[in-house]
C-alpha cells in the first residue's frame, strides 16, 4: 500500500470528516458539504476518532478541483451525514 494523498479531499488533523457530496457551482468552483467533529474530547487532548460524532457540524467547503485539497468556508450548524442537490429552479437544498 502507498501513503494516501493529504491533498485529496479535505483533511485536518483537529477534525474527523463524514459524509457529504460534492457538486460542480456556477462559479466554476466545486462545493462540498460534509460534516466534521473534534478529533480531541473537551475532556482532554487525548484524540477520540469516531466516538464523538454525534457532535458533528455541517460546513461548506471549495476547492478548485474536484478532488480537492478543500477548504472551509463555513460552518452551517449541527447535523451529521448532508447531502446537497441542485433543483430544478436552479437553487440549492442541504
């Protein structure tokens, strides 16, 4: 197995990410809605992983290729496993 690209997707070392679709704006820059939650418990440093996912947070986040690096842009509020699409009238729903 080779390492696995830090630069794909969208990746920090204080957050878990989960979840989420990717989808091609208007702007000629490609969105990213995901959520995330603290990799360290309020507890301690020590890192928890998946354990505290039920804290997720839903943010919004770009990147100039579709397979990224992503960048935040912000956050939306809490919830856990987003989806986005596009309607027909051409606005968007999380």
């Amino acid at each position: 197995m080779i390492p696995r690209d830090v630069d794909n997707g969208i990746e920090e070392a204080v957050y878990s990410y989960w979840g989420g679709n990717i989808v091609a704006g208007d702007d000629g820059r490609y969105h990213l809605f995901v959520c995330r939650w603290p990799e360290g418990s309020k507890k301690s440093e020590e890192r928890q992983g998946h354990s505290l996912w039920w804290s997720s947070t839903v943010v919004h986040a770009v990147s100039d290729d579709p397979l990224g690096p992503y960048r935040v842009l912000e956050e939306i509020g809490p919830g856990h496993n987003p989806e986005i699409y596009r309607r027909k009238d051409g606005s968007y729903i999380i």
